[in-house]
C-alpha cells in the first residue's frame, strides 16, 4: 500500500481516491478476493468495503478496515465527500458498474491506476517469491517427468489437456490461469499437435491452438489425434495460492523432428539463456530486447515469435498473480528492471509443416542475471 500511493504521488500527483473493483488488486492488497470496492483516499485509511462475503474476508485477512455494505449507498456515506476524480482500473471495470459506483460517488472524471498498480506487484516480496517457486515445481515436474508418459498414438489433444491439468491440480496447481487481458480467458494455456501449434489465434503470444470450436477456442481439439512424427507442444501456466509460473515444453512423438525445425528449437533455447543472463537489477527491459534481435540473423527473424504475420512484439513478460503482467520484454519498456521481478522468456519459432518449436520458463530477476523456477529441460524431448 505504501508503494502504491508513494508511485500514484510520484505520477498523479493531484489524485485524491482510488477505487479498486479487480478482484486481484483486492487480493493483492487486502488477501481476500470479495464482492466489493477497496477505496483508498489521498489522505486517511484505506477501506475495503464488502457485500459478498463479509464473513469470508474477516476470515481471511489480516487488512485492517473491512466494512460490510449492501450497496455503494454504505460505501459512500462511510468514506465522506466524493472528490472530482477517481481512480480506477479503466482496463477492466465495466461502465455498467462505473455507473453504479456513480449514483452515490459523483465523481466527474475517471483516470487510471492500472499502471501504478501493476508496476508495484512486479516486484515480488520473500513471501509471494517463495509460493512461485512452488508453483514452479509444480510446473517442472508435471511438464518434464509426466508429460512424456502421457502421450500415445491416437490421443486428441484435449484428452491430453485434460491429463495436463488434471496432473497438475492434484500436484496443487489452484486450476485456473488468470490473465489481466480483457476478454481472455483460459482453462490451461495452449496445446497442440503439429501445426496446431501454430494456428491463429486472438492472443497476443507466439503460439497458437486449434481449441474446441469458435465458440470455445480454449484448452485443445477433439478432432486433432497424436502420431508418429508429431511435434507436441505444451504451454500452460501453473499456480499455487494465486500466483502463477509460466512455462512451455515441446516433444518429438515417435521418431525426430526435421533438422531445419530442431536447428531452430536449439537457437531458441540460446536465446532464452541469453536474455535470462540479461536479467540484471537496472537494465532496461527495451534494452535487452533491442540487444537480443539486433543479434539475430534476418533469415532466422522470419516466424520468430509467431507465424507469417502473427508475430508477437516481445521476448517475454512479468508473471505473478496473473500470467500478463509487466514489465514486458519489448520495446518502449525503460523503466530499469528490480531484483525480485519475475519474468517468463518465451523464444519460439513457426516452422512449416512442422509447428512451433522453442521455450519457455520463468525467471527470478537477480544481480547474477535470471535464476529459473521451472527447470533447466531444454525442450524437443524424445517419447519413441
């Protein structure tokens, strides 16, 4: 909290209340996810006010003003005058519930606190370091020792993203991957055989993923079955108590890979080693992207990060109480990096014919460059 108003001092400076309807934010700064509003004035205590479930958030947390409200009528005749302008977090909050705020808070103008919130969570304490690297485990272990003896011939890929997830909830993965992206949603990550690797999708990222059907374009196809030659490529997130890692493995089904294909995976796994060796305490995330392309050859650049015109803009991003978080690996991002940031390094490639080799783990920012939470397998694994 203090690091929040210090940043919203530092950036907005007139700002007198923020209003914080994101179920993670609330979690973030409360330790309880309710039916509410956490209100933090300029000035005085901040008050998470609850309608569903006051009993459940005494319960949980430790924050201390939690009050009970049937409506924002409660809210706002506890908090006292409404100021002009209230920030919220314009990324996601419905202008339906805005609206609603508003009948009893009437605020003129609405700003954004979506950057200042989401800059204090990227760095992460002992505490929230220490639940990810259980997750990364999690992660490692279900994805380099399970996977393997999962896969057989004639297998869709969503059975194969049932047994996933299924693995990884009874290991203690909390079952859901949670994006700040609106509209995105995910039950795993994305998963395919083949080219399904590399069909479009509406997700800023790499890879691609056939999914169900246009009306559920998530998890993996019913209809897309394993063989022999099949690359498999798994990437999904993993979490514990909230917090995710991130992380992607690749398999050869059955017999190897065309040498085009694992020449390219192998140049990927280089890259990721060399950006996580760049993962230092003040330097900038466009810093190490710049550095990184400008040492790829322009043969390999085409269907870098992606496939034929879908091609991400970045190497990788935060992780932490959701998969897209920042800083993000791109350009335009020069705030200097902070020990304790977590990063997912993702360099992948689309190959023709083939889908989408490279990798991904999940990186603890350090004076010693990127230290891995998920495993040092580098992909391509052999299951003949």
């Amino acid at each position: 909290m203090e690091r929040f108003r210090l940043r919203m001092d530092a950036e907005n400076p007139s700002w007198e209340l923020a209003a914080i309807f994101g179920r993670t934010n609330q979690f973030y700064f409360t330790g309880t996810m309710q039916d509410g509003v956490l209100l933090i004035p300029h000035s005085g205590e901040a008050v998470l006010w609850v309608r569903r479930s006051l009993e459940r958030a005494l319960d949980e947390s430790f924050f201390s003003d939690i009050r009970p409200m049937k409506s924002f009528r409660d809210a706002a005749a506890g908090m006292g005058a409404c100021p002009g302008t209230v920030h919220v977090e314009t990324e996601t909050v419905p202008i339906a519930l805005l609206e609603r705020f508003r009948k009893h808070f009437p605020f003129t103008e609405t700003k954004s606190l979506d950057a200042q919130a989401a800059k204090v969570r990227a760095k992460k304490s002992a505490y929230e370091l220490a639940i990810m690297e259980r997750a990364g485990r999690i992660h490692r272990h279900v994805l380099e020792d399970c996977v393997p003896g999962m896969l057989r011939e004639g297998m869709s890929e969503a059975e194969l993203g049932g047994e996933v997830f299924s693995r990884l909830v009874r290991e203690g993965h909390h079952g859901i991957a949670r994006f700040g992206m609106f509209g995105t949603e995910m039950i795993l990550g994305q998963l395919g055989f083949g080219e399904s690797s590399i069909y479009p999708t509406g997700f800023d990222g790499p890879g691609g993923c056939l999914g169900a059907a246009p009306g559920a374009p998530v998890l993996a196809s019913h209809d897309r079955t394993l063989k022999s030659g099949d690359l498999v490529f798994v990437d999904c997130a993993c979490g514990v108590q909230g917090y995710h890692t991130d992380k992607t493995v690749t398999y050869m089904f059955g017999k190897p890979l065309p040498e085009e294909a694992m020449e390219a995976h192998h140049r990927c796994v280089e890259i990721q080693d060399k950006t996580a060796s760049m993962l230092r305490p003040g330097i900038t995330p466009a810093e190490i992207y710049a550095t990184i392309l400008d040492d790829l050859d322009p043969a390999f650049l085409e269907n870098f990060m992606g496939y034929g015109k879908r091609r991400a803009q970045f190497l990788g991003h935060g992780v932490g109480l959701q998969v897209d978080e920042v800083p993000v690996i791109a350009r335009g991002f020069e705030e200097p990096l902070e020990e304790g940031m977590v990063i997912a390094l993702e360099p992948k490639k689309g190959i023709r014919g083939v889908g989408m080799v490279g990798i991904e783990n999940t990186f603890v920012v350090g004076r010693g460059g990127g230290r891995c939470i998920t495993g040092t397998n580098t992909g391509l694994v052999p299951v003949y």
